[in-house]
C-alpha cells in the first residue's frame, strides 16, 4: 500500500499544479519510459544552456523523484551538486529527505565506456543502518543512470575504490538501477515531478 498511496500522493500535488487549458473532456495518457534516460543526455546541451534533469531523494522509504535545471556541459556533475544540496523547501513538506549524510562533498565523477565513476567524501558513509546505506547509494546510482550515456555506477570514497558501503557491506560497484529494487517503488514517477506545473492532456512517464 505504500507503493501506490506514494503514485497518489505524487500526482495529487501534480493535479494540484496543473493549468487550464478550457477542456475538461481531455484525456490523461499514462506511458511508461525506459529507466536509463530524460531526454537530456551528458553530452548534447550546448555549453552555457541550462537542462532539465532530475534527482532522486528518499520518499517512504523509497526513491522518488525530483527536478532540477542544470548548466551544460556538466549536467551529471550539476544533478550531482544538487543531489548533495538535499531537498528544498517545497519538496521537505511532503515527505522528502535524503539519506545522504550532510557534510558529503562531491570529489568528481567521471563518465566513460557507460560507465559512471563517482568519487565522494567518507562522510557519505557515515552513519545509518541498512537502509540508510541502500537509499544513499540508490540517490546517486539513480540520478546518473536517468542519462543515457550511463549503464552502470560504480562509487569512490575520497579517491579509492571500495567494494562496499558501509558495515552493511551494501554493493557499491558496478550498479544498475535492478540492484537496488528494494528500495524501488512499485510504480515510480519521473514525470511530471513534484510541483511541476502541467497541463492537459497529462502524460506521465515513469517505470513499473
């Protein structure tokens, strides 16, 4: 129940957003998309435009997602910037948080062969359970696995590999976002995000 009562809550504050546009008749579609890309990819905004990306915080015990506008080139690195940031206002009142500790500092990632290698400080360790540990790693390899030059993330701590997260032992190399289906919700919304302002017909884009 708390997979869907998450799908509801989310397109509630969507309805809640969404314009006019004079026709009540008009139909909502619901589609799915694949798990791997936005649209928006690390390579093809011209540099100095902006791009929409998202980021994806702890919902209810799961990943859900969130929006962000971004600078090219480095959009993985600004998604990442803003997914150390945490939520903002909008998004603390209706339940988001992250899991990521405060105080974790983004070293670099680099994105080569499908493969993104993000290095971050040993803060981001710190702390929490098993939980905790599965929805930190699930915030990062989600956010870089909605660009479709990223297959799989694999995490450095202050610039060495590690095999492992935490004392929990929670993989940290070579993930997808199927390794972490515990912390997945059942439906998970990618867009329209939270707050977003939509319009009719509504098309929603996700995967289940």
């Amino acid at each position: 129940m708390k997979h869907i009562g998450l799908v509801l809550a989310a397109l509630v504050l969507l309805v809640a957003g969404c314009g006019d546009d004079g026709d009540d008749a008009a139909d909502d579609t619901t589609t799915t998309s694949p798990p791997t890309t936005t649209g928006v990819t690390t390579t093809s905004v011209p540099v100095g435009e902006e791009a929409d990306v998202r980021v994806y915080f702890a919902w209810n015990e799961y990943v859900g997602t969130a929006g962000r506008t971004v600078e090219a080139p480095a959009v993985a690195r600004g998604a990442l910037a803003e997914l150390l940031a945490g939520p903002d206002a909008f998004e603390t009142d209706i339940g988001m948080t992250t899991e990521i500790p405060e105080g974790t500092e983004l070293l670099g990632v680099d994105i080569a062969d499908g493969e993104a290698t993000v290095d971050l400080s040993g803060e981001f360790q710190s702390g929490g359970g098993s939980l905790s540990m599965q929805l930190r790693v699930a915030e990062v390899v989600f956010t870089l696995t909605q660009f479709d030059t990223v297959e799989t993330v694999s995490i450095e701590l202050d610039g060495e590999a590690v095999d492992a997260i935490g004392g929990e032992g929670v993989d940290a190399t070579d993930l997808t976002r199927a390794d972490l289906t515990n912390v997945t919700p059942f439906i998970l919304v990618e867009s329209p995000v939270p707050g977003e302002t939509v319009t009719s017909p509504l098309e929603v884009t996700g995967i289940d």
